[in-house]
C-alpha cells in the first residue's frame, strides 16, 4: 500500500513539475525579433536587394503587414485567418500592380 502512495505521490509532483517547466519555458523564451521574422521570410521568398536601403524601406514596409497581418488575426469574430506570403514586403498600392 505504501509503495503505491509513493507512487501516486511521484506521478503527481512529475506532473507539477512538467506543468511548472513548460510555464516557465514559455515566458522565458524571447519572441523571435521582426529582423529575424523578415530575415527568415527573406531566405523562405528569395529575396535579395541591391543596397541595404532598400532592404531597410522593404523592412518598415514588412513590418507595418505584419503587423496588420497579427492585428486582424488578434481581433475576434473573424471568419479567417491571414498569413505571411510572397507579397509581405509591399505596399497595396505595388501589390494592386504586380
């Protein structure tokens, strides 16, 4: 009888601990930075520039959809989701164009 109490008594504080590590991973880990959010979209979409001013005006461009992308997507009652594609680095008006 005792070793099934030791037992259940192992069983629950493993499970407080799994519960205690996954919490404390979660908030310690740094939300991945938008350089490395548009560095990655950069590699994923071929996407090389000329000079590092354009890339840096192509950057506030992403930024600002990604953000407008995560704000939708953040809003309740919406019948669908958006996401990152091949046009992230354009203004509507160049995406009206291309």
């Amino acid at each position: 009888m005792s070793a099934l109490l030791d037992m259940k008594l192992l069983v629950l504080v493993l499970a407080i601990l799994g519960i205690y590590g996954s919490q404390t991973t979660a908030c310690t880990l740094p939300e991945e930075s938008m350089m490395q959010k548009y560095e990655r979209w950069m590699i994923q979409y071929g996407r090389v520039y000329r000079t590092n001013a354009k890339k840096e005006s192509r950057l506030k461009i992403f930024k600002e959809n990604i953000e407008r992308i995560e704000a939708f997507n953040d809003a309740a009652n919406q019948p669908y989701k958006l996401g990152i594609n091949a046009f992230a680095d354009l203004t509507n008006e160049e995406f009206r164009v291309a």
